[in-house]
C-alpha cells in the first residue's frame, strides 16, 4: 500500500500521530472514519497523488497506530477539538499552513471541528457519510436508534470495552477482498488491541458530551464553515434514507456548498475509490463536477 509514500510520527501536545505523506502540490488532509485507520485511503490517495496533490493520511488520535492521553471523565482528550488541533499541528510540523480537507464518518466530525475552530487553515473542506452530531440528534426517530444504536452503547463505561475485547473478530467485521489484505490486516490488528478499542470509544463518548456542547455553542454563537464545502454521502448507506437530502441540513453550517451521492457502501474509500478520488480532485482542484454535468441549479449553494 501506499507506493512511495512516507511514514512519520509526531509527538504533538498529549498524543502521538502516525502519519503518512507523499506527493508533490497543494496539501490535502484524508482523515478516515470509525473504525477504519489511515490504510483505509490507500486506494484513493494515490489517485490524489497523480492528480498532482501532496497528501496526508494521518491515523485519528486513540485510532491506529495513533495514541491519545489517558481517558478523563469528561472525554475532552479524545474531543473533536483536540483531534482538529493534532491535525494542524501535523501539518505545520510537514510544512503546510493552509491545506484541504476531506473527512469521512468520524473523521468528517473532526474535519468539520478543524474548519470551524482553525478557518484560517482549511482552504476547502469535504465532508463524507455525515452530518454534525447535533443535527443527529435532533432528529432522532425509531428508525436512527434502530440503526445507530451503537453511538449510545459505545458512550456507556467500560461494559463496551468487556464487549468488544471478548470477541473483537467477532465484533468487527471486514472482508480481505473489498478492503485489501494489506488494509484490512492492519484494521485487524488495531481492533484486537484494547488500547484502540478503549480510544475508539473515547471518541463515541466525546461526541454525544464534549463535541455536541462545542456544537451547540457554535451554533448560538452563528459560527459557520467560511471555506467552500462539498458534502458526499454513499447511496448505499442510510444517510439519505434517514433524512433526506443531506445538503438541506448542511446548508446551515456551510454557505458556500455543493454535493451528491456516490454509488456505494458505507466504506467509499475502500468501495469506489475512482468515483471518491475525481469527485475529491475536482473539488480540491477548483472544478465544480456538480455544474459541469447538471449546469448551475447543480451546485446547492
């Protein structure tokens, strides 16, 4: 995976970010999701980097081989906050003030904290399978405690952790084939560690306390995302199911927004990787695919 990449570490404040970079031209940012690690991107990325792009796949702090402090009964350690801040710390150690952005599931929550609390940093952001966790809840129906009871499983102490350590293979299913044997022997060995699955769900704890107040605070304060936004979302996923067209919510938080579906799974970057990395590229790159195939109602601005 990764042909001609680097791989880093970097001891930033409480954690320790593993990182890989490579690529020549503008800096782009991929942050996975939950409960994948960098290797997740290793499809895209090199498409990224033919498109001309320097780009950066870190592991998310407690994720990977990415290590956060000990876990604090009011979860700020793994926060989005501080998630946003190894990532720009990250950047500037590699070089780059300024760089896009692309997050996807739990990665997208931090790629939405980075543009809000670092707006100076991100020149363009794209958020993939997601909403904000406040919009989540808000709307919470039958249906999205049917399908996402996990989110509030995972928030509860310490009976996850005796759950998923149990029987990680049993809990977290991956297939070699679609994901990669590369990829998914690296997940594997993240998920049977305890340290990873007690990080995991600091971040599940963090989001339903920490990040929804930090939300929520933006939200009175009439704090929005200032960079240009694209919003994906897999149509073989239950984002649009649950509600609707997902660019109707994030226009609240984005002004300046464009998106649609992508036909796929849940796990995009792994699945459709061609269709991710133009859609990404033309983004990152200036070109607005959404206006070149359905002219200017396209672009949900």
């Amino acid at each position: 995976m990764f042909e001609g990449f680097e791989i880093s570490r970097f001891e930033v404040e409480d954690a320790s970010i593993f990182v890989r970079h490579g690529g020549e031209g503008p800096p782009v940012v991929l942050l996975h999701g939950h409960p994948r690690t960098s290797a997740t991107w290793h499809r895209v990325a090199p498409l990224l980097v033919r498109r001309g792009f320097t780009v950066v796949c870190p592991d998310l702090r407690g994720y990977g081989r990415s290590r956060g402090p000990v876990p604090t009964a009011d979860h700020t350690g793994y926060s989005k906050r501080a998630v946003a801040a190894d990532v720009v710390a990250v950047m500037r150690r590699l070089g780059h003030s300024r760089f896009a952005l692309a997050g996807h599931d739990r990665g997208s929550s931090v790629a939405l904290r980075l543009a809000l609390d670092h707006p100076d940093a991100v020149s363009k952001v794209a958020l993939i399978d997601s909403l904000p966790v406040t919009e989540h809840l808000s709307r919470i129906t039958p249906e999205f405690a049917t399908q996402w009871w996990h989110w509030f499983f995972f928030a509860q102490p310490d009976v996850p952790e005796r759950v998923i350590n149990a029987d990680p293979d049993s809990w977290y299913s991956g297939d070699p084939r679609s994901m990669g044997e590369e990829n998914h022997a690296e997940w594997r060995e993240a998920t049977r560690n305890p340290d990873v699955v007690r990080g995991m769900l600091e971040d599940y704890r963090a989001g339903l306390t920490v990040d929804r107040r930090h939300e929520e605070e933006d939200r009175a304060a009439g704090v929005r995302i200032r960079c240009p936004a694209l919003v994906l979302w897999s149509l073989r996923d239950d984002l649009e199911d649950l509600y609707g067209d997902p660019l109707k919510i994030w226009r609240a938080w984005a002004p300046d927004l464009r998106g649609h579906g992508i036909d796929s799974g849940h796990h995009v970057a792994e699945q459709a990787p061609e269709t991710l990395a133009s859609s990404l590229g033309d983004f990152f790159a200036g070109e607005d695919a959404d206006e070149r195939r359905d002219g200017p109602s396209g672009a949900a601005g």
